[in-house]
C-alpha cells in the first residue's frame, strides 16, 4: 500500500489535515502524522494532535506522497522550515505527488515547485502562488502536484488524493461510505 | 458567547468532531473537548485528540449544547457511559441543544431522547433510531435535536449549529470564509 506523510505545525488548519487523513486511511492508505517537533499539535483552533512521528524520522524514499495542511499559521512555519523544503524538494526530484491545500500552495511555490504548473490556493492568496497559474477550481492536478482551495474542499481533495493513489473505484467506495460527494 | 461539550470516546469519527469544532471555533463558540478519561483519545482512523476536559469536569447548567459525534465504535461507548446518559438527559430537560451525527443518533434513541421525534441518522442504521422518525436529509432539526447522517454532511452539520447557536449570517460568513456550502 502506499505511504503518505503529513506535515503538521503550530496552527495547521484542523479540516483540512482530518480530511484527508481520514479518506485516505479509509481507502487503506498508511498515512503518517509528521510534527515538526515530537509534542501535540496545536490547530489553527485548538485541536491538539498527536503526532505519530517527527519529521527527522521521514525517509523520502520511502514515501508515495507528502501532505501539507493550510492555516496560516502553520504554513509560515512550514516555510520557515529547512527540513520542509528539503523534503518537498526531493519528492519533486522523484515526481513523486506532493499535496497542498488552502495557504500551503504559496509554500510550494517558495520552495520552487510551482513553475509552468496550473495550481490553485485559497482565493485570497492568489498572488502569493506565482509564477503559477492560477485555477479557480476546488482541486487542481498538474502532473504530480495537487492542490485544493480551503477547509470546505479539503474532503474533495482527500478523495482526489484516494484517487490518485489507490485509484477511481476505491475513491468512489470511500466516498460512498462518507456520504460524500464525488464525480 | 454559547458554550457547547463535544465528547470524545476512543473510536470516534475525527471528521464528524473536527468539522463542527472548526466551524463553532470560527463563530467565537466556545467549545469544549471532552473526553471519557483525560488521555489523548485515538478516532476511529487514529487521529489521536489530546482532551481539553474530562467528563467528570462538565456542569450542563454552564452549557448550551452538547455535541456527539459518530463513529461505531465510540458511539458503543458513549450508549454505555451513565455520566454521558446523565449528561444528555440533563440537556434534554431543560430543551437545551443537543447534536449528534452518523451512528451518534442511536445514542439518543437509548437515551430515550427521540420519542416522537424526526431525526436522521447514517443511512444504514434507520431501525436504531426508532421511535424517531426517520428523514433522508444532511441535517434535520427538530425543536433541540440536531442530527445529521455522516462524515461527508459534518460540516453543514457544524454550520446548522452555528445557525442555531449564534444565527444565520454568522454562519453564511463563516461558510464563506470556510469556502463551504451553506443555504
């Protein structure tokens, strides 16, 4: 099955983590809760979670595919974050999928892997996306890069990432089961 | 402000507590954690939740609502829990609000709690919630009763609760702000 990691920090938008860890876990997927530190993480609203490992403890190699949360403040730490962008760096070297909703496209971008991609962000932050194209849509593919609007897309994006990684059919069931829109 | 106890027993549905946490947060709700012991509670995915609270420590004359979200199994252990059945009993008989979504409902059906109610329910368990009566809708209210079917309608339910807590335009203008659907 594949492996997925999940990056939180210090007010990562609560939603838009639950989301896709939940669909995902569903279609069998074995996701990894990543701090940056080894304590609970705080939410953009107080949601603490504990993490299942640090982020010291990835090996991106042996990763399908890295999640980064929205929040704003969160994201901020992310791109602040030497070990972040070395991650996201080296699962763009690989092609390998990197996701990435609400503000945390405009970490994507910091990093450098937005270029020449159609990508989309939460609406106010349009700008901070470049040299992106924008897309006003709630989940946006560009080869191996998906991103996805805000907290009330994040379950659409969670099944999207199903998708990709596990296939329409198995999306489709998990949705199912969800109550949840897809296709 | 409105405050409202959501109860976490291990097993619970993260989507179904997160969604409606994260939209009653927004509205300037103060929401409260609650969990059966005060260790970390593991959802039904193993989202670990760090607890604001215990149970022991919640006085329904200080709350507004209560909140039960789904999952099988913490649903199992709320119905067996007598200071949740205590609880809920207290909310109901000063017709304070009362949510409860996915296989959550049924807890209200032993409570004793939806006679001669509408209610909803996840789909697969409509027999549980007799003497209520079933209706085929995201969310239904009726009179204190909130209930909705699952994790792919948590947040509308999270935005209905809103509605009835704080009002209608606070509730659009967190949906809007949340990027959701909401009338």
């Amino acid at each position: 099955m594949p492996k997925v990691a999940i990056l939180l920090a210090e007010g990562f938008e609560e939603l838009e983590a639950v989301a896709p860890i939940d669909a995902l876990r569903r279609a069998g997927v074995e996701v990894v809760i990543a701090g940056l530190t080894p304590d609970p993480v705080a939410s953009a609203r107080n949601v603490k979670i504990v993490p299942d490992t640090t982020i010291e403890e990835l090996k991106p190699e042996e990763l399908d595919m890295v999640i980064l949360p929205g929040g704003a403040g969160g994201v901020e730490k992310l791109k602040q974050d030497q070990r972040v962008e070395a991650l996201i760096k080296a699962m763009q070297e690989k092609k390998k999928l990197i996701g990435a909703i609400c503000a945390a496209p405009t970490a994507l971008a910091k990093f450098g892997v937005l270029q020449g991609k159609k990508a989309t962000v939460y609406p106010s932050l349009v700008e901070e996306i470049k040299p992106a194209t924008y897309v006003d849509q709630p989940v946006v593919e560009d080869e191996n890069i998906v991103t996805s609007q805000g907290p009330g897309t994040a379950l659409e994006f969670g099944l999207k990432l199903v998708e990709r990684l596990v296939g329409k059919e198995k999306a489709r069931e998990v949705a199912r089961r969800m109550l949840a829109r897809y296709e």
